[in-house]
C-alpha cells in the first residue's frame, strides 16, 4: 500500500549493505573526496593504442580526478602519458582531441609539442628542450632540464587499451585487475582497433552508470536482451564473480539473435568464443569491457560532478579484418549499442531518469540493491561489491555516508 511522509523516510528492515543512502550520488563533499581518494589512485582507461596509431600521434583525455592529460606515441613508438600543463605559466599545450605532433604548429617546429602562450617546446618524452631567449631572461637561473613535462604512469595492455595512474606509488595495473579480466584473455590476445567512438552527456552520478552495467534485472528494460537472452534458460545459469578491488565477472552465454523479428543468429564469431557468445567485467570504478561477439564494446565513465557525467563508448574490431567481417562486426555494433541502438538508448534513459529524480537526495530516503539470488544473474552482488570497495576507500559507509551511526561495520 502507499505510505505517508513518516512511513516513506524510514530505513528498510535489512541490513544496511543492502541498501545505500543516496546522497552517496549527490552530495559535492562526497563528489570532491572521491576525486582525491578513488580516481587519483585508480588506474582508468584513457583510450586504445589505435587512437595513438603512428609515432608522434596523440590523444587528449579528460581524467575524471579533474586533469587534462596528453596520450602520445613517441619517436621510439612508447606511448607515455603527460599532463597538459606547460610548466612555464600553466597555460594548456594540447587543445585538439587528437592529432599529430608531426606537421609544425603556429608557435612552433614539427615533432615538438609546443606551448602557443610563448613557445616552450617539449619533445615526445616529456623533456623540454627550447625555453624562448632563455639565456636573456633566466640567465642560469632554469635550464631546460628543470621544466619537463609532468608525466603519468601509463601502462599498454588488456586488448591494447591505454591505462593510466596520477598517483606514483599505487600498485601496478596487473594487481589492481586481480585477475578480473584473466578469462578473457583468449579474447583480448589479438592486435585489435576502434571502429566507433561517441560520447554521452548524462545528468546523472557514475555510480549510477556502474549500477547499471552491474545488475542484469533491468533486462526487463529491453526488449531484446529479454527474446534473445532470458527465454533461454542458459541465461538464468549465469553467475557473477567478485574479484578484490571491486571487480566482478558475468560468466558468459551464447545469444539466440534470431528470437528478435527481423535478425538472423550471428555466424562471425570473436576469437576465444563461439558466434552469438557474449561475456561482461566490471571494472571499479567505471570499466566495462562488454564483449558480444561479433563485437566488443568498451565504456568509460568521466564524472563532471556529482550529478553529471560523461560515458565514453568504443566499438572495437580485429585489426586482422576483412572488409566484409568488419561490416559485421560495426552492423551488429551499432545496431545494438551505437547511439541509435536498441539497448543503449534504454540503459541510459534508466541512469538520466535515476539521475534526475535523486538530485534532490531528500527525495528518497535510500536506494535499494538487497536482490539475494545466489549469486545468479538478477543477484545484486556486482552493485554490493563495488559499494564494499567504495566504502573501504572512502573510509564512509554507502549506506551511512555522513557517519550517523550505522558505521563501516555494517558494510
């Protein structure tokens, strides 16, 4: 039956770790210690090594700690990661979202990144190697070996995907993945490349997001995950995995496309899997690599604030391709993910819908994510298990975020 005011506001009879207090999505303070404590010591994905393809090609990444960063394949082919500040005055160097250091710039030579405020150029390992009429202003005051570049610890692996870290001292990538994504290994081991890219603008938290690439009840959203995939009873089978550091795997099925009017059962297939074959990871604290053959999608959150994001989503095929396999593989992708698809659309109208009925967080007393089933699909463990690694980091309790007086403990 429906509840009055007193009723609506009172906590659920169930454990706290089953339920979380919303303003975990909403509150600045929140928003602002995440930035410091979750994403400048995690490692994120800024891109795929096919965006950088060439020597001395870059790409820009907005990092969602709040930094503007520069990924750049040098000379000797590395791809390093630097921040895009120039030393000098802290003007920015980088303003395209990607391109080549090779052709000269307005302000300065070809293979050198150059600042436009007053032409300080740095080469492709970060080192700055011209300061304008330095001798007449700094005299040997600064030298160009004092001013290089600040670089970020970037590491190239998982399928080729462009890792990078602010934090100097956190562990390396391979720890941090704690074999989450291990399984998949057969399936990342050939040279792959992004045929799509786009970007989503949603009102809303990246958790919220995460939740929903997490938890698998909201099938009944669309209609074709719910003809292709819950009809068969293969799907009701699936289990998810929890790895340390917030990580969790959905064990893998094999779609039937031809349930969907109008679709025939998919024939190309994805090394390491069979055609119509479809595995997930969740990556905390907002990665998921979403492999259905004969595609793989990859999304990325960057938080702008506590209630608004960006989703970044890459559509990825084999650099081995024929012309007719990758026409596959970008039919079946955008036909079902790309920004017209039949699921995406769906996923985000949930999130941007979350987004705006709880930017008031006094509107709702609490979210719920108590769904007990196993460990099987429509099981909530995924959205639990990030919130447990949310917690442990934040040193707040998801449930009781302001620390009045159900404790970590109840996590």
């Amino acid at each position: 039956m429906s509840r009055n005011a007193l009723q609506w506001t009172q906590k659920p009879e169930m454990p706290a770790g089953l339920y979380v207090d919303p303003r975990i999505y909403t509150d600045p303070e929140i928003f602002a210690e995440e930035k410091a404590k979750i994403f400048d010591k995690t490692w994120m994905i800024a891109c795929h090594e096919s965006e950088v393809a060439e020597p001395l090609d870059y790409r820009a990444y907005q990092h969602p700690g709040g930094h503007n960063l520069i990924v750049l394949r040098g000379e000797d082919d590395k791809i390093r990661a630097f921040q895009n500040i120039c030393p000098h005055r802290g003007n920015r160097l980088i303003y395209d979202v990607a391109g080549s250091i090779k052709g000269s710039s307005p302000s300065g030579a070809p293979d050198r990144i150059t600042c436009i405020f007053h032409a300080w150029s740095f080469d492709s390992k970060g080192n700055c190697v011209d300061i304008t009429r330095r001798k007449a202003g700094y005299q040997d005051r600064l030298k160009e070996c004092d001013v290089g570049l600040r670089e970020v610890r970037c590491e190239v692996g998982y399928g080729g995907f462009v890792w990078v870290n602010m934090d100097d001292a956190a562990m390396d990538l391979a720890a941090h993945l704690a074999g989450a994504l291990d399984d998949l290994a057969p399936m990342l081991a050939e040279p792959m490349e992004v045929f799509h890219y786009h970007r989503a603008v949603v009102r809303g938290n990246y958790k919220m997001w995460h939740d929903t690439n997490s938890e698998f009840y909201h099938d009944y959203m669309h209609y074709h995950n719910r003809v292709t995939g819950m009809l068969k009873k293969e799907y009701w089978d699936r289990e998810y995995v929890a790895y340390n550091h917030g990580h969790a795997k959905l064990t893998g099925m094999t779609l039937k496309y031809d349930a969907y009017e109008g679709q025939e059962q998919r024939t190309l297939a994805w090394p390491g899997m069979a055609p119509a074959g479809w595995e997930l990871v969740d990556l905390f604290p907002g990665i998921t690599y979403n492999i259905r053959a004969p595609a793989f999608r990859l999304d990325t959150s960057i938080p702008l604030g506590p209630n608004l994001l960006y989703i970044e989503f890459r559509g990825l095929g084999l650099k081995r391709d024929t012309p007719a396999e990758r026409a596959i593989r970008i039919r079946d992708h955008n036909s079902i993910w790309g920004p017209f698809g039949r699921n995406l659309a769906e996923d985000l109208l949930g999130t941007s819908g979350q987004g705006t009925a709880l930017n008031d967080s006094t509107e709702a007393p609490y979210v719920l994510h108590g769904r007990l089933e196993d460990g099987k699909i429509h099981d909530e463990m995924g959205m639990r298990h990030f919130l447990e690694e949310w917690s442990r980091r934040m040193g707040r309790s998801s449930s009781d975020p302001l620390n009045r007086g159900l404790g970590l403990a109840a996590e």
